[in-house]
C-alpha cells in the first residue's frame, strides 16, 4: 500500500489512492485536475523524502467547493456598552486523489 505525505492548503495531510482530502480553498470547478507537492513518499518498505529528490506526483480531482463550520466572534466591554459580533466561514474544497506516481 503506498501512500503520500502532501502539502495540501497550508497543512501537511496523508493521502493514498481513494482518499478525499478537505483543504483551504484552491482554483477550480469540480471535475478539474489537481497536482499536490509530496513531502514524503511510502511505497512498501521503501520511504523516500523530499530531501532525496521524490520524482513521483500525486494528482487529485476537485470534487467540490463547500465551506467551513460557522465560527462567530464576540468583544465585549464591560459597563461601556461595546458589542461587536462577528461570523466567518472559511471557504474549503473537497479533493479526491486519483494517482500516485
């Protein structure tokens, strides 16, 4: 089985063929083409990093575009009547990895 460490969206995640990875979003409709840059690379007994030179590209395609979990941002001042209320939703896409190689 082997498998991928990438950089996908500002994180390093775990990949093999099949998985689907959310990331920060990235450029695209759904259907699109995606390469990630490996970081490490698992085949069998046999582990090669990025340090070695990995010639292997790990491709994925953008299933879809979706956003985050609500997050909301309260300040507050204690007898000086400041509210402030604040939401944000961090834009996502969804990739599925197709290849390995």
């Amino acid at each position: 089985m082997a498998y991928a460490i990438v950089k996908a969206g500002g994180r390093q995640e775990k990949v093999s063929v099949g998985s689907i990875v959310v990331m920060n979003k990235i450029e695209g409709e759904a259907g699109d083409k995606v390469e990630l840059e490996p970081i490490l690379l698992v085949d069998g007994d046999k582990v090669t990093t990025s340090a070695d030179g990995i010639s292997a590209t790990v491709t994925g395609e953008i299933v879809r575009a979706e956003k985050g979990p609500k997050i909301d941002i309260i300040k507050y001042k204690n007898k000086t009547g400041y509210r402030k209320r604040q939401g944000h939703r961090q834009q996502l896409t969804r990739v599925k990895i197709t290849s390995i190689a």
